[in-house]
C-alpha cells in the first residue's frame, strides 16, 4: 500500500483545510520545501501535492515552489490543482513529477480527459471530491449533482490510473477517513483507489492496510501529520 504525506500550498505555504472551507485555513510554519525534503529524508516513496490557489482560480500561481520541490526531492510525485489542459500536465511531466491529478477538468470536459489519458498513458489520476456521494469541483466550491459512482463508471475504460477519492465531510476533521464508503465504491469500479479525508491516527492507516484490498493502492495523509497526531516514523513503517 502506498503512503501519501500531503502538501497543500496556498500562497507559497503549506495549509491545510477544514472541509474543504477557503474561510477556514490553517497554515504551518515549515515552508513546502522544508516539508517535502522532511519527507523525503523520512524515507517516504511518495508525496501529494495540490496546488490550491490553482485549484481554485484555474490556473497554478505556486509553480515556482513546486518545481523546486521536484528538483530538490526524489520522490514520485503527484501534482494536482488548476489542471485544466493538455499543455498544464504536459508542462508538470517533462519537470518530473510521477502523475498529473485532473479534477473540475476531468468531470466537465471528459474529451479532454480521454485525450489525456490515450497522450499521457498511466499519467493521468483524477481527484473525485465527493460530498454525501456526489461530486464538487473547483477547490470544492462548486457542488454538482453528479454521483461519483456513475462518472468512474463513464470513463472507466479511459485509461486513468487511479482515483483519488476525497470525502469533503471527513476532510481536515481528523474523524478518520469514510472506509465504508471507499471500499463501497472500490467494489463497483476497476480503477484503483486511493483514499483521502479525515486520517486522525496510526490505527486509521492500519486499518486500511489490514482490508488487503487489491483495489485500494494507498492513502493520503496530511493534517494529522502536521498536528503531531501521527509521528512520521511510525507512518513510514507501514509503507
């Protein structure tokens, strides 16, 4: 199973949301530099990454300090947030990083998802943030009425590699994550999980690891590793 440590960058610096709420930030003193090579030195295989000025205005204002983190860091990288084209992931792949996470792109335009996916074979994950089952777009201010079930199941044949499932509700709550609702889905679907929202302890990670489910690849963890809930040492041992 694989461990994402999260870093989401609002104007340069790490933050973390509660709920997906702009209004309700928590910003951490560690820049994502510092926080990346942390994890790295930690020992850590991989790392999430979101843009989240980019996820909210469309296009990246952070890119400067992500691409420092790629040239500093040697770790398979996923990078989501304001990926609204072809150029937008052509652009973060030939800077290194590992997967381009489509989201608002991906669920209103999904020709261009499937372009994406037949140019960028394995490259293409998509982050589904989902709220009582159905879907919000554009940093999570946008809530549509479709359900996530029935868009996996559109694109399913669309060659993406894996899907980054979010519950808004258990998002920065430190609740722990909606495991029922993550392997609910899993069940019905083809493309790997990755779960994200509402980690709060070690026992959450085990749990998830102890379901041996081929579907589900991996968890992100993010606030909970900020706020000292979960100590880093213990998390790499699980990967």
């Amino acid at each position: 199973m694989n461990i994402f440590p999260a870093i989401d960058i609002k104007d340069g610096k790490c933050v973390r949301l509660l709920k997906g709420d702009f209004n309700k930030i928590t910003s951490y003193d560690k820049s994502p530099i510092d926080q990346a090579n942390i994890f790295f030195q930690s020992g850590f295989k991989d790392i999430h990454i979101v843009d989240l000025d980019g996820a909210l205005l469309g296009e990246s204002s952070n890119s400067d300090v992500i691409k420092e983190i790629i040239k500093k860091v040697k770790l398979r990288i996923q990078i989501g947030g304001g990926v609204r084209n072809v150029d937008t992931i052509n652009s973060w792949l030939e800077t290194g990083v590992d997967k381009v996470v489509m989201s608002t792109a991906a669920v209103e335009d999904k020709e261009l998802l499937k372009s994406a996916c037949k140019k960028f074979k394995n490259k293409i994950a998509i982050a589904l943030d989902v709220r009582d089952g159905l879907i919000a777009l554009s940093g999570w201010t946008k809530q549509t009425n479709i359900s996530a079930l029935d868009f996996i199941k559109e694109i399913e044949n669309f060659g993406v590699s894996r899907i980054i499932y979010t519950d808004i509700n258990r998002d920065g709550t430190k609740k722990g994550p909606n495991i029922k609702n993550a392997i609910e889905l899993s069940s019905k679907v083809k493309i790997p999980l990755v779960i994200s929202g509402g980690v709060s302890s070690i026992d959450d990670i085990k749990k998830i690891k102890s379901l041996n489910n081929s579907n589900i690849e991996g968890v992100i963890v993010g606030k909970s590793i900020y706020d000292g809930d979960i100590k880093i040492h213990d998390l790499v041992e699980l990967i």
